[in-house]
C-alpha cells in the first residue's frame, strides 16, 4: 500500500455517548456505527480543555494543554504564531494535499493555518468583531453563498429563525434542506472531490459546526426525537457546589433549570442534527467510493467537545464532567491495510492530542518532538489487539489524563482514566471524586465519605503532580490552594502572545 489520503472528521459539541455504537437508547447514527466496525472506538476519549478554541489547538498540535498554553477560551491568538507546527502542516511538508472544509475557529479566521486552502463556515462566532462591521465575506463562506441562493435574500443570515448559537431553544430549519450548514459542508466536501490534485495524497479535515447550537435540524431528523419519553432531571449529591452561578430560566445558560418541554425539544434539535451530520457523512463516504479513493482512506471521527444537556443542571460545556468533556472517538485505517483491527473497543484514556501522532503515524509521516500527545496505532493493529474491550496490557498506556478549563471565574481542574475521576474547583475549593464504572451518571460524590479516603488522596495526589510547578500557584508545599487570581491562570496564554 502506498500513502493513504486521510480524513479527519470534526464535529461540534458532540457527546461521547451519542452514537449508537455506544449504546445510546434514542440517538440513530447508521452510519458512524458501520465506520465503529470498520476500525476502533476508543470508549474514554477526552477533550481536556472542552471548549471549541483550546480544543482545536491540541487536535492540530498534538499537544496538550500543559504545552499549548490554552487553558481556557480565549479569542484572538494569531493561530500561526502561537502554534508553527501543525497536524496540516506535517502532512503539507510530506507532500499531501491538504484541505480544510467548514469551522476552523482561529484567529485571524482567513488564516489558514498550515492547510493549503480552507472553505470556511465559522457559524457566526466572529460576526460582531467590529473591524468586520458584519460583513461575513471577511470570515465566511457559507452565509455568502447562501445570499446567492435563488429565493434567499441578500442580507441572509443562517439563524435569523430565531434559535441562537448558544440558546437551548430548538426548531426546525426553515429552508430548504440543501440550504442547511451540514449539507453545505457535506456538499463541498463532495465538490472538493472533483478539484483535488489526483497526483498526490490528500488530508481532508472536515469539519462540521453542529451539532453546536442553534438546534436547528431540518423537520424529518427534528421529527424522528420529538416523541421521546419525557426528559428525567438527573442530579447528584454535589451540584449545590454551583450555586451562586445558578440562573434558572435563562435560554442561554450555562447552570441552572429550564422548563421540561424547553428542554424536550432542545434534545430533538440536539439528536436530530446528530442524524443529520450522519446521513450527509453517508454521501461522503460514498463519493469516495465513486472515486475509487475508499480503499486507501484513512477516516478519524471526533469532537472539540460534548454538551452537558440538562446533566446536573448544566448546559453548554466547559466542565469536567462527562457530558461536556467526553467525546466519540473513532480510527478506521484504510480498508487496504491488511494489519488493521477491525470492530475493536480500546479502553485506555485518550485524547484530542493523540490524533495528530496516530494520523500521522498511519500515513507514515514522522512526527515531529513538539507533540506530547501519543500514536495509537499500537491499538490499530493485529499485533496488540488484546488491548481492546475485556483485556488490559501489561503496563498503563496512560495512568490517567489532566484536564481543565477556566470558567466561573477559576480554573476547573479534573483528572481521570475513564474508571475513575477527580474534580477541582480552584476558586471555591470543592471537590468531586466518582467512581465511573460504578457511577456513569456522576451522581455521587465520594470525596466526602472517610471510606473513600484513600482513592481520594491518590487522585488528588495526581492532580498536584500535574499542578506542581504552574506559574498560576495551584500548588503550594505539595497541598492544592484556593484563590489563584484568574490573570494568573491565564497566564499560559498570554505567554504565547509575548513569544
């Protein structure tokens, strides 16, 4: 086999447990279930810093939070100056094609950061930056061919149905189909087909801005949700540590309650675009077939993010906990890579860092040392598959994962290895500590309890060894502080402007 053309799949707020390979009772995705079958699904997969700008810096780096410095969502880092050596640019270097298709979300947005052309639908995250005076042709390709579209008007914008970008509020489309963000992404993916450079390889990161609000699917894939059993409120032992940054009510929030039949329909927008993005990645997949490229595709599927939907009374993301920080995570190596697993189920802790290496890898590209994310093609291949669902190496591929994120005015910290985790707040000192495998939902807080002293002092000794020595002083005498002023944990970041 010779270089294969690699996809990387991207799509937005998209949890770890929506897919049907996972057991999702309600959510149908046909399609992704039969890509689960055709490589591996890494069951613990994490974004570590879960929100759309850190996230996408260590899909693209292969780095962690630690090492790119975004320790929370920060806006207008030039992309290419913070971060020189990129996923994209590798396989530029190695003389791949490369191409990016839908939201990018770097700054400036028309850079386009290693890849050799971009096709750019943001969603309207830039829209009010005041040097654009919102004109989406200075940060968009989406909005102003829509205004091309027979029968749309010139002054066009993809939500003006009134469903926002952050809002829970969910409706059908109220266009064509066609008209759609997804199938717009979905179209041109299949349109790039046609111009690529047939001499050479490609990379294709394809990348889907929803499922992220506006909850928006087209009537057919909102109407397959609506009658679904009433939504149960699901709490826990632990949310009263989130109390004063309640607000019930509000249709953008971040904690609080809102009305059941709110959020019943918010769950149809939310899976209904879910079963939209799979059945436009159906055509995809075939027009690979029509071309006769499938055979030597090496497919990736994954998120920036999840989206806590009611959990705990969150929305949104942000958080440690596995609505908002577990994603799908999915390799197929070509179907020509006679060495590949097939249908596996690995259970060690990965992450976002961890593409960049393994797609790489997979295409045998070197990869260079600013990575500290790890391959994973070791769980790809023949000779290690006893490391899927039901057997366990030897020796940890990973002890455990550090995540984080600035948010509430501190620094959430959390560590974990998909069994068992543990949460931080360093503002208010709280913490959580459950035991996944017994407790999935998180519902019950074991930091509190004497007899679970000694799993909280273990876990809470690995969040400071991966503290220890952070400029933000999270740390002091081998014991974690509260109170650390968030100029200070934003630190990180700033240095990248300063380098």
């Amino acid at each position: 086999m010779g270089r294969p053309n690699v996809v990387l799949i991207c799509v937005d707020e998209w949890r770890g447990d929506c897919l049907g390979a996972e057991g999702h009772p309600y959510v149908q995705t046909p399609h992704l279930d039969e890509l689960a079958g055709k490589g591996t699904r890494f069951r613990h997969a994490y974004s570590a810093t879960p929100t759309c700008v850190p996230a996408r810096v260590a899909l693209f780096t292969g780095q962690s939070q630690e090492r790119h410095g975004r320790v929370g969502y920060q806006e207008g880092i030039p992309f290419d100056k913070a971060h020189p050596v990129s996923l994209q640019g590798e396989f530029r270097k190695a003389g791949y094609q490369t191409q990016a298709i839908g939201k990018m979300h770097v700054y400036p947005e028309r850079s386009r950061a290693g890849f050799d052309d971009v096709v750019l639908h943001d969603g309207f995250l830039h829209a009010a930056r005041a040097e654009h005076k919102l004109n989406f042709k200075y940060f968009d390709d989406y909005v102003p061919w829509l205004r091309r579209q027979p029968g749309v008007s010139a002054d066009e914008e993809y939500f003006d149905h009134g469903a926002g970008c952050n809002s829970t509020v969910a409706r059908p489309w109220d266009k064509a189909e066609r008209l759609h963000p997804t199938s717009w992404t979905g179209s041109q993916a299949v349109e790039w087909l046609y111009r690529r450079d047939p001499t050479v390889p490609f990379f294709l990161y394809l990348s889907f801005h929803r499922p992220h609000p506006p909850y928006d699917p087209p009537a057919w894939a909102m109407d397959m949700y609506l009658d679904l059993p009433a939504f149960k409120r699901r709490l826990g032992d632990w949310e009263h540590h989130y109390e004063s940054v309640r607000t019930n009510g509000f249709h953008q929030l971040a904690f609080g309650t809102l009305s059941e039949a709110v959020i019943h329909r918010a769950r149809a927008g939310y899976y209904g675009l879910m079963t939209q993005v799979d059945f436009r990645l159906m055509r995809f997949f075939e027009a690979l077939n029509e071309f006769g490229l499938a055979r030597d595709t090496v497919i990736a599927f994954t998120a920036d993010h999840g989206e806590m939907l009611g959990d705990h009374d969150f929305y949104r993301k942000g958080v440690g906990y596995e609505g908002s920080a577990r994603v799908p995570f999915i390799v197929a190596p070509a179907p020509s890579d006679s060495d590949a697993v097939r249908g596996a189920v690995v259970d060690e802790v990965v992450e976002l860092r961890d593409l960049m290496p393994t797609l790489l890898d997979l295409a045998g590209v070197p990869v260079p040392d600013s990575c500290d994310g790890r391959s994973l093609v070791p769980f790809l291949r023949d000779d290690t598959s006893s490391k899927s669902a039901g057997a366990a190496p030897a020796e940890r591929w990973r002890e455990w994962l550090h995540g984080e994120h600035v948010y509430f005015g501190q620094s959430l910290q959390w560590v974990t290895d998909g069994h068992v985790k543990y949460l931080w707040a360093s503002e208010w000192g709280t913490e959580e500590l459950f035991d996944l495998d017994a407790d999935p939902g998180e519902l019950h807080n074991l930091a509190p309890l004497p007899e679970h002293a000694e799993l909280l002092a273990l876990w809470k000794g690995r969040l400071v060894q991966d503290l220890t020595g952070r400029e933000e002083g999270f740390v002091r005498d081998g014991e974690l502080v509260t109170g650390a002023p968030v100029t200070n944990i934003l630190a990180h970041t700033r240095a990248l402007l300063d380098a």
